[in-house]
C-alpha cells in the first residue's frame, strides 16, 4: 500500500467530518463522567486543522510536515489536556516518517505505532486507568505484532483497530484514575470513556478510509 501527502491530507479532512458528526455522542459521552465539552473540543482542534488544510496545507507534499502542522494547531486550538496529547501523537508519528512523500506498508506501520505511543508517554497513563491509553496501547501492540509477522499494513491495522474497539469498550467498567473523573470514584463505572472514544474513531476513521482506498484500486 502506498498513501501520498495529498491522500493524508484526505484523511486528516475525513476526521473534520467525522468528529461533527460524533461531536454531540462525545459530549454526552462527557458529561456522564466531564465536563461534557470533550465532542465541542475535538471540534474546535479539528476546524482550525481544517483551515491549514485548505489553506497552508493545500501544496505541501511531506507527509511528515503535513502531520506536525495537524499537531501543532489542534494545540494550539485546543487549551484542554487532549492538545498535548493529540499534539504529541501527530508529531511523534511525523518523527517516524520524516522527508517522506509517499508512505508505504512499514511507514504507515511505524506512524501509527509512534503516535499511540507517543500520547500514552505524554499522558504517563495506563491501560485500566480509563483513559484514550485504553484504546492505544492495544492497538499499538496488536499493530507491531500483527505488521512483524505479516508484513502486510492493511491485515495489520484491521486487527489493531479491532483491539482498540474492544480497549475502548473496556473503559465502560473501569474506574476513573486519570482527571477530573476520578474524582468521581466508583461512580464513574458503566460510563463508557469520551477519550477513549474519540480515540477510537480517529483510528477506525483511517481504516475505513484505506479500505476505501483499496477497494477502488481492484
């Protein structure tokens, strides 16, 4: 599989549509355990990463550029803990991919390993804290494992993103130990995490866009 920077840009914009449409899930998802503004923030990072795109994005051809542009402005956008984390997650898969063009099987590979990696290091989080970090760090495990043995990023990433889904179900019986939810104790179980959530469907957001990709190459 190859992707272009003009197809991750395609993605990046995919996510902008997909967080309006999910925006007011998340913030329900929010205020059962938040502050209930987390779908109204993803939303605020990801217009003003809409208006790179259209605007000092639309030219650039690295990948890795592309992606630390997408980073710092959803930080600077966004004052709440998820800038830095998301911020840190686009650059540190920027990092893996740097000077590139066009991304192949292991490049991809390494992005998204670098990425969920880079936000459970920035977070200092752990999987059964209820955090995003129990979407990722499945994901990124499943990633590595499946990508070492196959070779193959599409296989691969399918698998991963099936483990994020079930890490992210997870969440819905764990007790909050990350922010302001954990003040709520017991009390937050049964509540399904909006980080978790949102991570997820960045994730899925991806795959379904490469599926695409594919499907319309046979």
């Amino acid at each position: 599989m190859q992707l272009t920077a003009k197809e991750l840009k395609a993605y990046y914009k995919e996510i902008v549509s997909m967080v309006e449409e999910q925006k007011d899930y998340l913030c329900e998802l929010d205020r059962k355990i938040g502050d209930g503004d987390h779908g109204v923030t993803m939303s605020i990072g990801w217009q003003a990463v809409n208006e790179k795109l259209d605007n000092e994005l639309v030219d650039e051809e690295d990948c890795a550029k592309v992606s630390i542009t997408v980073g710092k402005t959803f930080l600077s956008a966004v004052g709440s803990s998820v800038g830095p984390l998301y911020a840190t997650g686009f650059m540190r898969g920027a990092k893996a991919v740097k000077g590139k063009t066009v991304l192949e099987d292991k490049d991809l590979a390494e992005f998204w390993i670098a990425f969920a990696r880079g936000i459970k290091e920035r977070g200092q989080a752990e999987v059964g804290d209820k955090t995003m970090v129990d979407t990722l760090d499945p994901f990124a495990n499943e990633l590595e494992t499946k990508f070492t043995e196959s070779g193959e990023f599409l296989s691969a990433f399918t698998d991963a993103v099936a483990a994020a889904k079930v890490g992210m179900e997870s969440t819905k019986e764990l007790v909050s130990k990350r922010g302001r939810s954990s003040r709520l104790g017991d009390r937050s179980v049964g509540a399904q995490d909006p980080g978790a959530t949102s991570a997820y469907m960045i994730l899925a957001t991806f795959l379904n866009f490469v599926q695409a990709k594919t499907e319309q190459a046979i």
